[in-house]
C-alpha cells in the first residue's frame, strides 16, 4: 500500500491491503500481539504500529514484500541470520517478499529487541 490508503485500524489496513500480502500481515500481527501483550497498536501515518512505552514495532504491505519496522537497531548477528536466510534487511527493517514465508523465530528475536 504505497500510495498510503486512509485507513482507522489494523483490519481496515489489512482488508485494503494487495490480497497476497494480507496473510503477511495477519501472521505479523499475531507475532507481535502474542510476543508484546503490553503493546498498544495504533494507526500514524497511515500504517500498522505497536508501541510499547517509546519503543515501536510497524508492519507495512509494498508493491513486492511486506515489512517489519522497529525502532530499536537490529543486532549485527539478527541481521547476518536474516540475510544468510535470505531476507532484505535495514537497520531497523526485515522485508519478507511474497514468495518467502515468514520466518516466525527470527520475528520473534526481532521482537524481543524491544519487548
């Protein structure tokens, strides 16, 4: 959803997101939800967001792949597994491309940077 699509909640942005990334998404949401219970998700900017005290996770559908956004920097060995894996990383971001599942352990480490 590049073009940033008005929406009021996480299933408002799931149900306009590309069908192939809904289920991406679905799953991201229940790795966050069940991995930081404290978390309170919010819409800013017109996306997905957890927010735990000033720490925050995002989810976001794209063209190609859906991405995991924190605020906090992933580690250098997090990074290194993701990319042995084949997952495009950034600092702070793991893109998941429509033909990769999700890798649910390394979300899950993901995770436990900020929970």
């Amino acid at each position: 959803m590049p073009s940033r699509v008005p929406v009021t909640d996480m299933a408002d942005y799931i149900s306009k997101a590309a069908p192939v990334a809904q289920p991406y998404l679905q799953q991201l949401q229940q790795l966050v939800e069940a991995n930081l219970p404290s978390a309170t998700a919010k819409i800013k900017w017109n996306l997905p967001f957890f927010e735990l005290g000033k720490q925050y996770v995002s989810i976001a559908a794209y063209k190609a792949h859906v991405s995991l956004s924190l605020s906090a920097d992933f580690t250098p060995e997090l990074l290194a597994t993701a990319k042995a894996a084949g997952y495009a990383t950034g600092q702070k971001r793991l893109n998941i491309d429509f033909d990769q599942e999700v890798p649910v352990e390394l979300v899950k480490a993901i995770l436990n940077l900020i929970g």
